[in-house]
C-alpha cells in the first residue's frame, strides 16, 4: 500500500544546489522507496492526498517541521563506542595500543558486544543516521552479531569483520592468529550475512575489511582483494591517514597507501577509503580512476591526522566524498557535527591558522566548501559511494527520511515569519539540530522512531 507523507523538504540536486520542495506529497511504496513526488501545483496533488487520508495511509508534518534525507556515515568503528568521548589527546599509535586494542579485544564476550553494539545503533538512528558503514572487530560472531542488530532495528549497515594479522603491529592479545583464519573467517562472514540480507528489508552488507595497510601482511592485503573481487563486497580500510601511517606504508613498500591497496585489488566502485589526508594528486586519480570513495572524518582528523585533508581540491577532480563521524576518533555520532566541522576546517585550510604570515602566504586557496556540499557529502553523496539508491528524497531512491522539529521544547531554533527563507532555514537546520529535534526517523519507509 502506497503511503503519502506531505511537507516541505530539502535535498541535494548536485553539490552546490539543494532543491527545496514546498509542500510536496512523497508516495512510498511497500518496498519503500519514493514512487512519485508530486508538487501542489500538478492536477492531482488533492486527489491523492484525499484518497490517502481515507486509507489511514497519511502522514502530514506540523508548522515548523521539515524533511530531511537521513544521513549516511561511512566510517564508524563500532566497538569503539564504549570508549567515545576519552583519551582524544594522545597521539594516534599510543592511543590505539593503550586504549583501542584492549578494549576491541573485549568483543570476545558476545554479551559486552550485544549491549555495545545495540546501545550504538539505537544512538545512530535517533541521531539521523539511517546507513552506516561499520568496522567490527576480528571476532567472527560478534561482527555477525553487529549485522544482525542492523537487520532486527531497522537501519541499513555495511559490517565489516576486521582483519589484522601483522605480528610486529599488533598486540597478541589481539590480532589474527594465522592468515589462515583470518581469510577463512573473512570469508564465512560474507556468506552468513548475504544470508541474512535476503530476509532484511533496508539491506545488510558484508564489507571486506583489512584495518589498514600497516596491521595486515602481505599475504592477507592479496587474499582479501581476491575474495572481495570473486563475492562483489564492499571494502573498507584507512589510507594515508597520519604521519606515521602515511610514511610507515611508504617505508615498507616505497610507493603510497593507495597504490599498495590498488595493487592488491583493494580499490574498487565498492571501495570507501577512510581520511586518504595524504593523497597526492596521482593517488586521488587513482581513486577516480576505479570509482572509490573518501569517507572524510573531519572530527577525527582535528585529533589524529596530523593535517587537513584539501576535500574541496580532490571532490573538484571528480572524487566521490561522504561524511564519517569515525566514532570513537570522533568524539560525536551525530553527521551534523561532521556537517558543520567539515565546512569549518575547510575555511580553515583556506584562509591558514599562522598569524605570523601575512593573510596571502597562510593557506590554501580555493580551500574552502559551503554547508551545501558539506550536506551533499552527507546525504547523495555517501549513497554515491556504496554504490545504493539512498541519500536523496527523489523518486525511486529508498525512503530513508528524518523529521526535523525547529519548534520543539527545549530546542526551538530562531525561526520568524517574514524573516527568514526556506534557504534560511535550511541552513539553521545543518548549524542548529540537536537530537532533540529529529522527532521522526524512517529507514526503507518504515519509521523508526
């Protein structure tokens, strides 16, 4: 049965251009996704609403409230929520080995994993976020376990299982055993949660999952580009995040992050690659070349990077760009903290932090990006990147939707009429929701919340 939501909604056209639909009937169907979008003006705008509200199939937002896509966060490491919020001022190799290993070391217990992981996914959907590209842990069951909350709460989740099988990079508390077991394990994992994709609605997805260059051998890079290539998976790693990853990749290899992950297979249309800071223009073309994408973090890369990645430069090459909250790195789950942090260290980079120089020799020029890219890497663009119809209100996209309140209690936002545009308050939606204000949330035209 068709159902019909009416009201005013923004989404992205291109980067730059948001369409602003007044008043417009969105018709999902039971699959879910948007069937027709009919404006006031067409003929049978009243019909359709009159024969919706005689079905009970009706759905009308109130003065002040406003639909928005739900958002897509393509870089969350999931076991990590139990330590958001902690030890962000520690450089990125000691913060992993004194606090990230012991703790993702901790999911052998599928009952910690449990309560982690759903206290996670619930937080994420309140939040807006309706996909969400996860690293699990090495643990086979609960990596699946992670998949399995996905499916059973409604949100579309892209899970990968870790693997990380370098003796001298990784603790041996933690870490593949063998190489062995970790391709072995990599492998079931896909084929249990293709499985369980068939009885999910919004979808569940497997993603081949090597944690980065440096905790993985030769040996496992080359296995898991072949097993992602012979099941068509998404993959996910880290690449040229900091410093010492970026130089530790060139050390051992003598060429770049993205050329080695290219090497192996690990570049692909399904490919997202998190932060890629350190990318040079012939790495960024190489990303372009084979369809991946950069999940750009930039909370997290205020913290650990060591840099500000030049995203308007490599999105005006043509690259594809999404959003990250990369939880725990980052210490936010909400993508309008990424929304807003991303257009703030983009004027950054523009206009350069050292007052020492004169204002022409501080940054980097053609640096910056407006709210409206930062919105579009959010939404349309992360659909973009995993390659799924998700991320705009348009017709024959999945309706992954959020109902944004601006009159709410507690949380009204400075809204007048006659003063402020539809534009404007587009704008003060992205700089001023909080959780509070998203009062409905809806994945594969199911309501959530």
């Amino acid at each position: 049965m068709i159902k019909v939501i009416k009201g005013t909604a923004f989404s992205s056209l291109t980067k730059q251009d948001v369409e602003i639909l007044e008043n417009h009937l969105f018709c999902i169907n039971d699959e879910g996704f948007i069937a027709r979008r009919i404006s006031p003006n067409e003929a049978d705008y009243e019909t359709v609403i009159r024969q919706a509200q005689k079905n009970a199939n009706f759905l009308e937002l109130t003065q002040g409230q406003y639909l928005l896509p739900g958002f897509v966060d393509l870089h969350i490491h999931a076991p990590q929520w139990a330590q958001t919020g902690t030890a962000l001022d520690l450089p990125l190799y000691e913060w992993l080995n004194t606090y990230t290993f012991p703790l993702e070391a901790k999911f052998s217990d599928i009952s910690f994993a449990k309560k982690t992981y759903s206290h996670l996914v619930d937080t994420l959907l309140a939040n807006g976020t309706t996909t969400a590209l996860y690293f699990a842990t090495i643990h086979e069951e609960a990596s699946y376990l992670l998949a399995e909350i996905c499916a059973k709460k409604g949100q579309r989740g892209l899970v990968g299982k870790v693997v990380m099988d370098e003796p001298s990079q990784n603790p041996e508390f933690y870490r593949d055993q063998s190489l062995d077991e970790a391709l072995a394990g990599t492998e079931r994992f896909i084929k249990r949660v293709q499985l369980l994709n068939n009885t999910t609605k919004q979808g569940v997805y497997p993603v081949v999952t090597p944690r980065f260059v440096p905790s993985c051998t030769t040996e496992a890079l080359s296995g898991l580009g072949k097993i992602a290539a012979q099941y068509d998976v998404h993959i996910t790693s880290h690449c040229s995040e900091s410093d010492w990853a970026h130089d530790h990749v060139k050390e051992r290899f003598g060429i770049n992050d993205a050329q080695v992950l290219d090497g192996f297979g690990l570049l692909t249309e399904k490919a997202i690659m998190a932060h890629s800071n350190f990318l040079s223009d012939d790495d960024a073309e190489t990303y372009l070349r084979q369809g991946t994408a950069i999940a750009h973090c930039p909370i997290s890369n205020a913290y650990f990077a060591n840099s500000v990645i030049p995203i308007k430069h490599f999105s005006e090459m043509g690259v594809e760009i999404a959003l990250g909250t990369d939880l725990s790195a980052g210490y936010d789950p909400s993508i309008y903290s990424a929304i807003r942090q991303a257009v703030i260290s983009s004027r950054m980079l523009e206009d350069g932090v050292d007052t020492s120089k004169q204002a022409s020799e501080r940054g980097r020029a053609n640096s910056r990006i407006t709210v409206n890219e930062a919105f579009y890497f959010a939404t349309a663009g992360g659909g973009e990147s995993i390659s799924l119809p998700v991320g705009r209100l348009a017709e024959t996209y999945a309706f992954d939707a959020q109902i944004i309140d601006t009159q709410i209690t507690d949380a009204s936002m400075p809204i007048f009429d006659g003063f402020n545009s539809l534009e404007d308050i587009f704008q003060k939606i992205l700089y001023m929701t909080q959780r509070h204000n998203i009062v409905a949330v809806f994945v594969q035209g199911e309501q959530l919340k």
